[in-house]
C-alpha cells in the first residue's frame, strides 16, 4: 500500500511527507470525486463533516483554531495535490471537503460563493472553521444554503 501511494505521490508531483498521510489525502481525494458526481451537495458536505453553511456565521468563536501537527501536515499535502489534482475542474470544491473531513472535530462549515467575470458567474468554495477561513477570496459573494427539505 505505501508503494502505491509512493508512486501516485511521484506521479501527481507531490512530495510524500508521510505515508499515512498521503494515503489519507489521496483516498479522500478520490472518494470526494467519485460521490460528486452521485451525491447532493448538502448530504455529501454533511458527510464529510463540514455542513454547507448559511449566512450566519459558521462558527460564534472569533479565535482561530489551534491545528495538531498531523493536520498541518495533511493541510498542506492537500494544497500540493489539488494544484495538481487532474480529474476534475475547479478543485477549490474537492479542496475544501476533503479539508473539511481533515478538521471535521473543529466543527469547519462549506461555503459556496459566486462572482461575476465579463459574462460569466464563476463559483468558489472555501471552509470556515471559527475565524480561520481556509481558500476565502473576498472576490466572491457567500450564496444561501436551501433549506433542507
């Protein structure tokens, strides 16, 4: 299994920092691919431990939280792999679950939002975990959650 990982991680140019969490980044990675494409939104943000948020503030707390070393870690291996990650456009999606699912005991929450270029409405995703806000761009309007039904 570490060999496997070893060779995506060469493959997809991302250095290997540890085994383990490399197999963590890449198999959730691959999961989140996979369930996009079956699952809604909101069930699948939900599952992976950070629900879409509304426009309520995600989080009352103001102080950022504080990340164990083996969440830097990943953090930062999932930063590699999504600048790179080529089975789907838009990565900030992908990112940001899977992110999510990292810090799921922080309690983080999905944001979706949109932003005019020329003609066109680009998207953007971003997690917020307290007053952390991991991938934000103050370009892009925070879009409402519906309802769940």
């Amino acid at each position: 299994m570490r060999r496997a990982a070893a060779a995506l991680s060469r493959r997809l140019g991302v250095v290997m920092m540890h085994p383990l969490d490399s197999m963590f980044v890449l198999g959730w990675m691959a999961v989140v691919e996979v369930a996009l494409r079956l699952l809604p939104l909101p069930r699948m943000a939900t599952w992976m431990g950070c629900p879409l948020a509304t426009l309520e503030p995600a989080s009352t707390s103001v102080e950022r939280p504080g990340l164990r070393p083996w969440e830097r870690r990943r953090l930062l291996l999932l930063d590699a792999l999504c600048r790179r990650w080529p089975f789907g456009d838009g990565p900030c999606l992908r990112q940001a679950l899977v992110a999510g699912r990292i810090l799921r005991h922080h309690h983080p929450a999905l944001r979706i939002g949109a932003a005019f270029a020329d003609a066109d409405v680009i998207a953007h995703a971003w997690l917020e975990v307290g007053a952390l806000q991991l991938g934000r761009s103050d370009d892009f309007t925070t879009l409402i959650a519906s309802p769940p039904a």
